[in-house]
C-alpha cells in the first residue's frame, strides 16, 4: 500500500497554482510536480505542461501516472 503524502508542499510561488499542484501530490510523484512547476509560468502554462506529463507517463507504461496529468 502507497503512503499517502502529508504536509503541504511549497511548488509553485503562484497561490492557486501551487494549491493545484498540491491536489495532485496524491497520484503524481513529487519530482514531477516539482518538474511540472517550473514549466508553469501562468494559469494558461497548465494544460499544456500537465498534458505533456501525460503523454510521456503513458509511452513509460505509467498509465495511472497518465490519467491524472
């Protein structure tokens, strides 16, 4: 069974944006929300990068990964 996450993490300086990332602490590797952070400049940024999250957990057979990107 995976631990679930504790704590709030400090991802993103944006508000909104780091309560987002932090929803997904859950499911998603903490690495890849951190990566993920920094590609995320605005609210529009977020489809985008969570998108290509998805795509690349997919090819890696990571489908749980892909689902929630």
């Amino acid at each position: 069974m995976r631990a679930f996450p504790v704590g709030y993490r400090d991802f993103h300086p944006n508000r909104r944006l780091n309560y987002d990332l932090n929803r997904w602490l859950a499911v998603l590797p903490e690495r890849e929300l951190v990566a993920a952070a920094e590609l995320i400049a605005t609210g529009s940024d977020w489809p985008t990068v969570m998108l290509e999250h998805a795509d690349r957990a997919e090819r890696e057979g990571r489908l749980l990964h892909a689902a929630f990107g």
